[in-house]
C-alpha cells in the first residue's frame, strides 16, 4: 500500500509542476533478454491507471517498439524535452527516474 501511494506521489508531482506537458515511455515489449525492459514494462502495467487518475488531462504516452532501449521521456513547455534511459531492474529505481524527470 506504501508503494501505490509513493507513486500517486510522484505522479502528484507531474500535475503541480505545471511545465509538463508530456510523458512518454519507450520499451521493447518482447524484452529480449533485456531485464529494464521487462522492469520497465510492469512498472507501467502497475501504475498507469494511477498516473492517469492523478493527471487526467496529462497525456501519458506508452510506446512498444521491437529493439528500443526502454526510455521515459518528459516534455515540459516551449517543447523543452529530457529523458532517461531505464536500466535499473525494479520499481523503486524506476520510481527514482520518473521522480528526478518530473522536478
């Protein structure tokens, strides 16, 4: 329960910080063997519904590309952009990539 409203937290963030203006997420949704891929993949499945209810009008693109590098991208305004290639292999530090993205 702790870890569900950490990341209606950090999604909170997203909708305070009022320069986002976008969340993508890139990954490869066969996983090839890659570990980030699949991490990537069940932090998404676990927590978009969250992200979503905490930033209704936010759009929160999930992309599945065969042979991508699993990457979070956040676009703020005047179409300023940063991102974050995921190789962390759990939630937590997934969690940490999206909380330093969203600041």
């Amino acid at each position: 329960m702790a870890a569900k409203k950490a990341v209606v937290d950090l999604f909170t963030k997203a909708m305070r910080n009022s320069s986002v203006r976008e969340i993508r997420v890139h990954f490869d949704p066969a996983e090839s063997g890659n570990l980030a891929n699949a991490a990537l993949r069940t932090y998404v499945l676990d927590n978009y519904h969250l992200a979503k209810a905490a930033n209704p009008d936010l759009p929160i693109l999930v992309r599945e590309a065969t042979d991508v590098t699993p990457k979070v991208y956040v676009r703020y305004d005047k179409g300023v952009e940063r991102s974050q290639v995921i190789t962390p292999k759990d939630a937590s530090s997934i969690s940490t990539i999206f909380d330093k993205l969203l600041m």
